[in-house]
C-alpha cells in the first residue's frame, strides 16, 4: 500500500500559503525575521546568479539582506577568443564575477574552482557545497533546475542540472546531518545547519515571483560587468526585458512590471 502525498503529515502542502506573484517571505517562518534572512545562491558559471536572480539580490540587499554567491565552475570554457588561455579566462571571470558582485551588494563570493563543463554529482561536490552551507549558514538557498526541462537546452546546461542536484544534496541531507561528510565536523569544526527554504531558479513561471522592475538597471550593469561574456551581445538588454517581462506576467504582476520567478520549497 503506498502513501498518497497529500497524507503524508510532516510534508502539509504550502502552496497556498504564497500568493502568487507577491514577494514574501514565508511569513509563518517564526524563527527567522527578515532581518535574520541570509540568503546563499549556489550556481554553476560565473554569470548565471546575474541572468537568473541578480534583480532581486539587489532588492534584497538594499533591505539589508546578508547574500553570498559560490561559484562551483571558473567558466573556463566561455568566451570565443581562442589567443586567451584557459587559465587566464578562469581569472577573467572571476574579476568580472566579482564586479557584478559588488554591483548588487554582494561582498562574499565563494569559488570552488571545479572545471568548466565537466561537473558531476560528485560526492566532493555535495561536500563542498555542503562546506559552504555550514560556513555561511544560510536561510535561503538559491540555486538552478536539477532537472531537464526539454522545453529549454540553454537552461538544462549540464553544469548546472548538476549543480542544482548536488545543492539539494548538500542541503538535504549532508549539510544538517553531522555523520554526512564526517571531515567538516572533524577536521574543520563545521557544525551541521539545516537551510529552511530552496529558491529554484524557475524563468518559466515558478510559485513566487519578485518584482525586480526597480532594481532592472542594477542587474544589467551586474551582466555588463560580465565584459568576456556580453559586450558583444547588442540585443541583451532587450531580450532581458523581455524574458522579465514574461515572468511577471506568469507571477501575474501588473503590467508594464519586469520579474524574477522562482519555484521555493520549505526544506526545514
Ligand atoms: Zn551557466
């Protein structure tokens, strides 16, 4: 006999708790203020925090929101100029990574220095990521689709499917569980942390929609700042309007307002 999921007792259906299109906090989350937030995303290429969510990273800390990146991969592998050495674009991309940073508010900025194109689900990745995690303690998790989406092959890179599996690993279980990855604990002193919330990366409509209409100008100077990657691209800032556009009005946001959607779930 198996268990339906609307019976499972620990696992209430909060879905409703959003409304749809309103960015919120989960406002039921007692034990975290907003003021307490602290928000880790977790992407594979320098450059991907700035597409996917670097609007509402200014947002959030123009509120005093405390975020921190990683970086699983140098982005060695980007760029089109065969006289750049790969090294020298891994050290490229980071700087500019940094810039982009700096643009929304973001000081801390974590590398892990995997090679580009070439990630796994490894159980070193979960593990440090899962370092991260302890390190920076975070509430929030931001982090890309673990899954392929057939509707999109930009999206499903298989860096980033990757990271966004090992992220959910690293959250769920290793990072809150003290026997996973013994070595933080011993050797490193990480105490285990249980993040309360994942914000998947969601651009074709998720549960919770930020307005970033505000902060729009701040995310294209984040992408500028990507200089190897988007100088040559004249018709960004159009596109970019346009794939904002269209989250939200997925999220249902009035018109003529530009978003960032996410699909969030309790982790707790
Ligand atoms: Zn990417």
């Amino acid at each position: 006999m198996g268990i339906s999921f609307d019976s499972r007792p620990n696992y209430p259906d909060r879905r409703a708790e959003f409304t749809r299109g309103v960015p919120r906090l989960l406002l039921d989350m007692t034990d975290v203020t907003p003021e307490q937030t602290r928000v880790l995303v977790v992407t594979a290429h320098p450059d991907d925090v700035d597409y996917g969510v670097a609007g509402s990273i200014a947002r959030w800390t123009a509120e005093g929101i405390e975020v921190a990146y990683c970086i699983v991969t140098d982005g060695d592998a980007g760029g089109s100029d065969p006289s750049i050495t790969r090294a020298e674009m891994a050290a490229q991309r980071r700087e500019e990574q940094l810039k982009a940073a700096s643009v929304v508010g973001v000081r801390q900025v974590e590398f892990l220095g995997y090679p580009d194109g070439r990630l796994t689900v490894s159980l070193e990745l979960r593990r440090d990521i899962s370092r991260v995690i302890r390190q920076f303690r975070p509430t929030r998790v931001i982090t890309q689709n673990p899954i392929r989406d057939l509707r999109s092959m930009y999206g499903s890179h298989p860096d980033h499917t990757a990271t966004g599996e090992a992220t959910f690993c690293a959250v769920y279980p290793d990072a809150r569980n003290e026997f996973a990855h013994p070595e933080l604990v011993a050797a490193e002193g990480l105490a285990p942390h249980t993040v309360s919330e994942i914000w998947m990366l969601a651009p074709g409509g998720g549960d919770v929609t930020v307005d970033i209409t505000d902060t729009f100008d701040r995310k294209m100077a984040a992408l500028w700042a990507h200089v190897s990657q988007t100088a040559h691209l004249t018709d960004l800032e159009d596109r970019m309007r346009a794939w904002a556009t269209a989250q939200a009005a997925a999220g249902n946001l009035p018109a003529g307002r530009l978003g960032e959607s996410f699909v969030v779930l309790d982790t707790r």
